[in-house]
C-alpha cells in the first residue's frame, strides 16, 4: 500500500468480545433453561385452556395432567442441550386429541347427570350403549401448538432484547 496504513481502534470491539465470554461462560446458558422452562409453563397453561375451550373433559385427569409435578404428567427440561418435553400419562389423552373409534353396542358403566353428561362408572349396573362407531378429536395438542408458534416469537425477542441490554449495554 505505498507505505500507507489505516488504524483501527479495537477497544470496544475487545470489550464486547469480554462481555461475550462471560455470557458464553454459563450466565446466558442458565438463563435461557429458565426461559425454557417459563415457556414450558406457558405452554401446560395454554393447553389446559384449549381443553376447557374446546370442552374435551368430563373428569379433571386429563386436564389435570398438564400441570407440572401432576400425576401423568410429562415435563422434563434437559439444560445440557435445551430440551424440553411436554405431555401426559393419562391413557385416552391421545383418543380425545386425535379422536377413536368405537364399537357400536358396547355396554359402558356409569350414571347420566342431570346437565346431560355422562359420568363412567366402572361396575355401575346403569349406563349406556354405544351407538356411534367414530368420535372426533378436539386435536386440543394442535391448537396449543398454533397458539404457541404465534406467540414465541414475541416471547424470545423481548427476552433476547433484555438479555442482550444486561450483558452488552
């Protein structure tokens, strides 16, 4: 370059690589499974609405699986990798999501109450036939889904705005 030569100032540029290290080091990583694990709460909140929306219980064990430390319930949260797993135990979660067949003139226990609901009852002398050979679903599981994509990106740029104004502001 004919003995010309540009200077460039790195300071700044040697003080956000610093603040990156210390994020890299573990604060941003903890932080970010405590994110997870608040969209993970989210997430069991909206899926319990979406099963009383779309009225797919009768009984609470189903709803009642989808709260974390519940009985059935599935919430596992892996920091190593950022993982985290969401679901229920409950045995017919997936008939009344997906929907089920039937067999028409089954015999099933249990009593009607007087709202016009019907309340299984293993033993009960009184019950119902079954008439209809398929249930539809309420695919509860795919609006919580549709509901989440829409509101994660909000959820994560505020978060990375925030994290980003502690460790580099």
């Amino acid at each position: 370059m004919n003995g010309q030569y540009v200077q460039i100032d790195v300071t700044n540029l040697k003080a956000f690589n610093d603040k990156l290290r210390k994020a890299a080091a573990g604060d941003l990583k903890k932080e970010f499974a405590l994110f997870l694990d608040g969209i993970g709460f989210e997430m069991l909140r909206v899926i319990e609405d979406e099963i009383i929306r779309l009225k797919a219980v009768d009984t609470r064990l189903l709803l009642n699986s989808f709260h974390k430390g519940g009985a059935n319930n599935v919430y596992e949260l892996k920091e190593a990798d950022l993982t985290l797993e969401i679901g229920t135990n409950v045995e017919y979660a997936q008939w009344v999501n997906d929907g089920h067949k039937q067999t028409p003139g089954r015999f099933i226990p249990g009593e009607w109450n007087g709202d016009g609901k019907f309340r299984y009852m293993p033993g009960a002398k009184t019950g119902m036939v079954l008439k209809a050979s398929w249930v539809d679903g309420k695919h509860y599981m795919e609006h919580s889904v549709a509901i989440m994509e829409k509101m994660f990106p909000k959820l994560i740029e505020a978060k990375l705005a925030q994290w980003f104004n502690e460790y580099f502001s």
